[in-house]
C-alpha cells in the first residue's frame, strides 16, 4: 500500500516542477541578465543548462546523481529520459492535428521530399566524417574500435535514443567497451553543437537586421484563437482539454501500431518504437482525416480542434522535451575517449552547419535562413532543437519549414533505411563501409541537385 507521503508518489511530480522552475528561472534570467537577453539562446536550454550546473555541484558535495536521490523517486534520470522520449512525438503529434490551410501543391511536395533528401545525405556526411576520425584514430591507438564514427549521424541526426541503441549494439555484440556511453555523450555534444551553432547564427542574423523583436510581433487576434465552426472555448468540457485528449489518444493508438508492427518484427523492435514520432505523425494524420470525414457526414457538427490550442500545446512539449534532455547529460560520460570525441564534435558541427547552409541557400530561396535554421538544429541536436531555433525567426511558423520537418520523414526513413543496415556492416568491414557511404552520398546529392545539375537547355 502507498503512502501519500512517500517520494515513490512526489519522485515524479517533483522532477515536473523542478524542470518548470527551472524553465521560470531561465526566463528571469533571459529576461534579466543583458548578454542572454541579447543571446538569443533559448529559454529552455537555459533551464537545462541550470538543472546541470545545480546537478553537478550536488554531485561534488554529495558523491551521488541528483536525480536519481529519493526526492525524485530513486530514478529521475529515467524519468528524464522518458520525458525527452515522449515529448517529442507529442508535440509532433499536436502539430499534425492541426487544419491545414491548403493543398498540397507541386512545389510544396518537392520541398518537403528534398528535406527528407537532405536530412539523409547529412547522415552520410557525418558518417563518412565520423568514420574517417575513428578509423585513423585506431591505427594509433591500439583496440581503438575503428567503427565508433558511425555513431555520430546517430547521436547528431537522430538523437538519444538512437544512439544509445546502436552504441548498445555495438558494446553487447562486437566488444567496444563502453559503446553506450560513447552514443550518448556524442549526442550530448551534438545537442551543445545544435544550441551553440544556433545560437551564433540566430545573433549573426540579429546583426543582419532579420530577426524581428517577439514585442513587434503581431498579436493574435480572437479571429486567430478560434473560428465560429469549432466547439466552444468554455462548455461543459474546456476546449483545452479536448485538444490534450486527442493528442494522448492519437498516442495510444500510436503505442498499438508500434505494438503490433514490432510483433510482426520481432528483431526491429527498439528501432521501431525508435521512431515514435514519425508513427505519431502517421497516427495524427489518420485521427484528422477520420475526424474530417465524420464532419462530411454530419456525424459531427463542429470542428473539435483548434490551431491556436494545438501551437500552444506543441510548444509544452518541445519545451519539456529540451530543457529534460539536457537535465538528463551525465557529465560524466565526457571522461572516456574524451579527446577522439571532441575531434568527433567539432567536425559534426562544421560539416552539418556548412552543407545545411549551402542546401538552403540553394534549394529554399524563399525561406533560406528558417529552411537552415530547422535543418541545423535537428540535425545536431533534435527535431525539438531544430523547433526551438525555427521559433526565434518564425515563431508563428509562418513559412513551411517546420511542415518540411514533419513531412520530411517520410522520405527519409524510405532512403535512410539502407543508413541502419550499413552501420551493422561497419564494425566487420568498415573500409568497404566508407566505400558503400561514399558512393551512397554521391547518389543522393545527384537526386538532390537534380535540378541543377540536369538543367533544361533554353533556346537562344
């Protein structure tokens, strides 16, 4: 029987208000203090950037981790970990429930399928990058294993999750001792590439004179907080509510289609529920074409979503999701390998910044720096960092980047699937693993270039 006062029924709740407190203090903070007014960084990555400077002096007085004491029910880093899992495909979630406001039109479809391009043809960079560091690195030191670079588009264009798993993999089936810590300490680095890239580009632009003050902003206006033909702000049920509830039940029925894809594949399980947020955007998208059917049919009267409340809520989430992931970086884990993963570091970063910039300056005229900005943030750090950066120059998500996020995925995961098989390959051939990346990144940047490479030759 539990006690009401036992830390096994506050451990979470407490973890919930130190996160949002830290997000009040960040804000005081931002608010207050003229270089981080001025910064641009923020406020969440302030807050986790507070829980891991209050982390690490608890840590030098006490010896122990501070989220893992009884205050937060023996084991907050997990539940930080959850949080930044979840987080994520919610707020994916609550962006794709929202009504859109036109087609789909030619040019907006290849947008979104050279983003998915993109975000695979950075993988294969930071492969390829990560790979030579690693494999020159283990002809001078001995037992170095020479794959470990393979874990940098992981840590970097996919985040936690994905590489703890393969650096899992990598430690429980081929010896690379350590192998886990390494994934997750690559994409620390990669989250601090994302938040100091960012933050030195997003300044660069208020330089520039292109980033308009949140106070000069427009204000919303009760037409753009709800229109006539959606359910009441205030009945018997808050508006607010119904908006939370079918972002949660559009993620249960996400949990039963990863259920039941990982039972019909069985080996592929961790990858599958990897990839939460992408069945999350899958889900949402049934529940509002389900939703915009009964309307056709009159089964239902009124709109039951609504832009504004969605915006809000998917803002919670990337949010939490920030400011738990940081909270959740050991800095312990920098110990190990910490010179090679360095090198590892900086090279994700300058490889990533570069290419993105030139991508977006080539195949998004129209909306250069936010198309970069997206694409830089998530992919050093998450698609929440890539989110949170978009909103410092859009953050009414006026242009189509963060739709290009979302839709992205699709072609990504058809390209990227080859990615996941060739980093099985790497730690028993790793020399004809680079070939295969090389060659494989030279494909895609020919079906990425396309149209400036096959040029239509104009008459004269």
């Amino acid at each position: 029987m539990e006690n009401f006062w036992d830390y096994s029924v506050w451990g979470t709740l407490n973890v919930v208000a130190v996160l949002l407190a830290s997000l009040l203090v960040g804000n005081i903070l931002k608010k207050s203090v003229g270089f981080l007014k001025n910064s641009l960084i923020p406020i969440s990555v302030i807050g986790g950037g507070i829980l891991i400077f209050v982390a690490w002096i608890y840590k030098l007085i006490t010896g122990d981790i501070m989220f893992d004491t009884a205050f937060f029910g023996t084991s907050g880093t997990k539940t930080l970990e959850m949080f930044t899992y979840h987080c994520l495909a919610l707020g994916f979630i609550a962006s794709t429930l929202k009504t859109s406001e036109g087609k789909m039109t030619k040019e907006r479809t290849i947008e979104v399928f050279n983003t998915g391009v993109t975000t695979v043809s950075t993988y294969l960079l930071q492969a390829i990058v990560g790979m030579g560091i690693t494999m020159t690195a283990a002809l001078v030191l001995e037992g170095f294993f020479e794959a470990a670079g393979v874990l940098l588009p992981f840590g970097y264009g996919q985040g936690t999750g994905q590489a703890m798993n393969y650096g899992g993999i990598y430690e429980n089936d081929f010896g690379f001792e350590g192998g886990k810590s390494f994934g997750l300490t690559i994409a620390a680095l990669g989250f601090l590439s994302a938040s100091i890239g960012g933050v030195i580009h997003l300044n660069y632009l208020k330089g520039k004179g292109k980033i308009v003050k949140r106070s000069e902003e427009k204000r919303h206006t009760s037409e753009s907080i709800e229109n006539q033909d959606e359910i009441p702000m205030q009945e018997s049920i808050d508006k607010m509510t119904v908006q939370i509830a079918l972002i949660v039940v559009t993620y249960m029925l996400t949990y039963f289609i990863m259920t039941g894809i990982s039972k019909l594949l069985p080996g592929m399980t961790s990858l599958i529920f990897g990839f939460n947020f992408l069945l999350g955007v899958l889900s949402a998208t049934l529940v509002k074409s389900v939703m915009k059917f009964l309307k056709k049919k009159k089964a239902i009267q009124k709109e039951y979503t609504n832009n504004f409340l969605l915006t809000r809520a998917s803002n919670f989430f990337f949010d939490i999701m920030v400011v738990s992931g940081i909270a959740a970086i050991r800095l312990s884990v920098l110990e190990q390998y910490w010179g090679i993963m360095l090198i590892l570091g900086i090279a994700g970063f300058v490889v990533t910044y570069i290419y993105n910039h030139f991508v977006a300056k080539t195949l998004f005229p129209k909306y250069v720096e936010e198309q970069f900005l997206m694409m830089y943030g998530m992919l050093t750090g998450t698609a929440s960092t890539g989110i949170i950066l978009l909103r410092e120059i859009d953050g009414d998500f006026e242009t189509p980047a963060a739709d290009n996020m979302v839709y992205q995925n699709f072609p990504a995961i058809v390209f990227g699937f080859p990615m996941m098989l060739l980093a099985m390959l790497a730690p028993e051939k790793p020399v004809l693993t680079m070939i295969i990346l090389v060659v494989f990144f030279a494909a895609m940047n020919i079906l990425l270039f396309r149209s400036k490479i096959f040029k239509k030759k104009t008459k004269v």
